[in-house]
C-alpha cells in the first residue's frame, strides 16, 4: 500500500514540517487534519494519503480505519537555478527546490 509523487515544486524543508505531525496517525485523522490546515503543502501531501488510501482499499480489500500512516520519506531532488536581474548588470540567484514523497500504510497490529 504505497503511493508516490515525484519532482514536487515545493520544498523539502516546508512538506517535512507537516510529514512529522502525519507521520504514525490513522488515515482518517490524518486526512482530516491535513485537509483543513491552512497550507499549500498540507494540499499536496493530503491528495498522496488519500490516494494511498484508495489504492490500499481498491487493490488489497483494506478496511479505512484499520490503516496507519508508516513511512512518509521526503527526499531532495533537482534544484533549477535561475536568475533575478538586480542592478548594473548583475544577477542574484533563485533556487527553486523540489521534493520526492514515498507514502507506505500499513495495517494497525
């Protein structure tokens, strides 16, 4: 029961800020709080459990609630360097950082 997102345009640093609260809670709490927290990354990381979720109810006959959040790893990935043209003819750099998730539920022992 796994689920994962590739080459997201956020962060590592802000999705592990809420992968820490997520981590080792039901599905349905989980799902609850990350559907009503006032974030962009809470978003992203809700429609990962739910389609975690889905996959584990559809394709192993899991039950909802006997599911719990085990592994959330959120890797670094590429970073695209671009520039913001300052004055004389310089430029400062942006780095626009992006993340990989790995979602993994289990079933509550």
């Amino acid at each position: 029961m796994k689920a994962y997102w590739n080459d997201i345009r956020i962060s590592p640093k802000k999705l592990r800020v809420v992968a820490e609260i997520v981590r080792w809670q039901d599905v349905t709490k989980a799902l609850d709080f990350l559907k009503f927290a006032p974030n962009k990354w809470a978003g992203l990381l809700y429609k990962l459990v739910f389609s975690a979720m889905s996959n584990a109810i559809n394709n192993d006959n899991q039950a909802k609630e006997d599911l719990v959040v085990d592994t959330l790893v959120i890797t670094k990935w590429v970073v695209y360097k671009r520039g913001q043209a300052i004055s004389r003819g310089r430029s400062h750099r942006i780095l626009k950082r992006t993340s990989n998730v790995r979602l993994e539920l289990q079933v509550k022992k």
